[in-house]
C-alpha cells in the first residue's frame, strides 16, 4: 500500500504555476485506487495539484466499479453495520486517508490548502437539522484539521452553513449555480465566522470554499439556445442564438467572482481578518468540458484569478498540464475591451427569451436529484454485496 510519501521536487509545469496566480487546483475524484497506486502521490508532488473533492457520485462510481471495497464491506456486514453505516464508514476510510496524503499542504501552506471534502448524505439536502448532524458526525469520525464538510446551499443548507461555521466546522458549500445563491453562501460563511468570534475563538483555522457548478449552466442553456436558432424564422434572431452558445457558464462565474470581491474586501470583512479570519474562496466546480466542440480547458484558462480554487476531473487536469497557460483572466475583460462583458453577455441571454432564474432552479433541483439517485444506486448495491455475504 501507498504511504502518501511526497516528491522532494517542487511541482513544475502550467497546474503548479497557476498558484502564481492565486489559485489553487484540486482534483475532482477519489478512490483507493487512486491511493494505493502511488497516483495521488504523483499528482500532488509532481503536477502540483493542493486539494481534492469527492460528492456521492464520485464514490458510487469508485466503490461499485472495483473489488477494492469488497472485503471491507464483507467484514462490515458480519459486524452487523446497516448499509447506510457501511457506506459512510468507507467513505470517511478514503477521506481520512486522502487527508493525510494532503496533510503537508495543509502545514506549509498555513493551512490555506491541503483540503479533502467529504459530502453529507444527499438525501438530507432539504433537512437543516440532519445536516447539521450528519455534518457533525462526519468531522468526528474523520477527525482530521484539512476536512471540508459539503453542505449543498439549498434554502434549507444555507442556515445549516452558518450553524456549522459558528461551531469552528469548515465547510465547503455544493450545488451553488446563481450569483445570488452564491452570495447566500458567503453571507452565511460571514455571520457564522461572527458567532464564532463573539464566543471568544480564533477563526484563522475555520475554512470555507462556495463550489460553482459551471459546465452545467452552459449545457442547459446551449440547449435552449439551439432549439431557439432551430426555430426562429429571423436570421437576426437565430444569428444571436448561435453567437451566445458556450457563453454563459464563463459570465456567470465571472459575476460570482464580482460578488466574491466586493463580499471579502476590507470594508465589509476587514473587521473578521483583523482576528485572523479567512475570506471564503470561491471554487470554480463542473469544470470538465462536456461540448467536444470547446476547448478541453474552456473552464479552466478562462477562469484564472487570485483566491480561487479549480477543482477538476482527471481528464481535465492533464489537459491543463498539457496545453494550458498560466495567466490570470478571470477578470481580463475589465481592461480588455475587446472582450465580452459578462452583466451584458446575461442580459442578451435573457432578453432572447431564456430565464436564468428558472435555469438555476431547474439546476439545483437536477443536482441534488442526481446526488440522491447515486446514493441510492449505491445504497441498493452494498444492499446486494450484504445479502449475497449473509446468505453464503
């Protein structure tokens, strides 16, 4: 087995030199495979990759499709664990481990990066009091400093945010798509750091990310803009619809990042650095790029920026290590005339008759949707892998 042992040589090439830029890239994936191979390892002293992300999806792929899992579940089940217990003790296993693979990020980075997030049981993503519980559970049983917790900031998670926050529990906020709900995030981040402070407590450790899911956005909106150049009988107006395809998802974040800035500026936040607190960087999440017809790094050399992180699958990473350029850009076209601006990129969005408020409904409503049937698919499975044991 892998012990997590690092490279002595610093980490070269266009994924490391992205912290010259003030971002940091985590990786969108976790399995024991993963560990055990010794690929982690490379990835994080070679490539430079300073964090990593999973959610119910990644370890229903990761535990159903190998037989690395098998005989823990097997030993579980004759210890008489429900499914629900053995699905969560595997994944805090993993995490738990993932973070001590991560742990000397965490200490030389003065705890800025080095984080590995663990989600709460999707099928409590509109239950503020179970969250908060199964939150609770979770960074006790992991019980490691560089833990991030995922809340999905559903109307209901979002008091589960600040509650979590006040306790000293570092979160990292799922599912977000609108810059409104993005700002919910980070104002619950913010009155959670104060309750925490007015009970007398240092925050410098207490860390946050507001993951937004980008890829999605412009999946969904393409959609509707190509059923609208399809049947439009202008040629003005379906000329519009082609030029905005692949451009949401970009403006969009560029405006969270807008928000982001004026949210944690010294006016608004001076107050809580001055007792060591940390701004909430916003992460850049769903930044695989789904249209073959983009570029395999659309969502990353575009999204460039200090305080940001980029979390991204495999695929993506070696992309970016490959082709891309470590420049910031999340922000270009404020000096850069020549480049779309993102307020009116939105608003032709809108004005040729697409609601992005009922787009980001649609989205957080489809994410939590597919967290819960991963769950469940993998629920049902480990059901399965326990009768199968039971009987034989």
């Amino acid at each position: 087995m892998n012990t997590g042992q690092l490279s002595p040589i610093a980490p070269k090439g266009p994924v490391a030199e992205l912290l010259k830029e003030g971002q940091s890239v985590w990786l969108d994936t976790i399995s024991r495979h993963l560990m055990d191979s010794g690929e982690l390892a490379e990835l994080i002293g070679s490539v430079g990759i300073r964090g990593i992300t999973s959610n119910p999806t990644i370890f229903e792929k990761a535990i159903n499709g190998s037989a690395d899992y098998d005989a823990e579940i097997t030993r579980l089940a004759r210890e008489n664990h429900s499914p629900t217990d053995i699905i969560r003790l595997l994944m805090v296993e993993d995490v738990r481990r993932a973070c001590d693979f991560f742990r000397p990020i965490y200490d030389t980075s003065s705890f800025a990066d080095g984080y590995v997030s663990i989600e709460v049981n999707p099928l409590l993503a509109h239950d503020t009091e179970e969250s908060v519980v199964e939150a609770r559970t979770l960074h006790q049983m992991v019980d490691r400093p560089n833990l991030l917790v995922k809340i999905p900031g559903t109307p209901e998670g979002i008091p589960a945010i600040r509650q979590l926050i006040s306790e000293g529990i570092s979160i990292n906020v799922t599912l977000l798509f609108s810059p409104d709900a993005y700002r919910k995030a980070a104002m619950a981040y913010i009155a959670g750091l104060r309750d925490y402070v007015s009970k007398g407590h240092n925050p410098a450790r207490v860390h946050s990310v507001a993951s937004l899911f980008i890829s999605r956005l412009d999946t969904l909106v393409d959609r509707k803009l190509e059923e609208i150049a399809a049947s439009a009988t202008d040629p003005t107006l379906a000329k519009k619809a082609a030029g905005l395809l692949g451009m949401a998802g970009i403006a969009n974040t560029q405006i969270v990042y807008e928000n982001f800035e004026k949210l944690f500026d010294k006016e608004t936040f001076g107050d809580l650095a001055s007792h060591g607190a940390r701004v909430q960087r916003p992460l850049w999440a769903s930044t695989g790029t789904k249209n073959p017809k983009y570029s395999d790094v659309l969502y990353v050399q575009n999204l460039i920026g200090p305080d940001t992180v980029n979390t991204v699958p495999a695929e993506t990473l070696r992309a970016f290590a490959d082709h891309g350029k470590a420049i910031r850009t999340i922000d270009r076209y404020r000096e850069d005339r020549t480049l779309p601006n993102p307020h009116e990129i939105l608003e032709k969005i809108q004005n040729i008759g697409i609601s992005l408020e009922a787009a980001y409904n649609q989205l957080i409503r489809e994410g939590v949707e597919a967290f819960n049937k991963s769950f469940e698919s993998l629920l049902a499975s480990t059901e399965k892998k326990i009768a199968s044991i039971r009987k034989g």
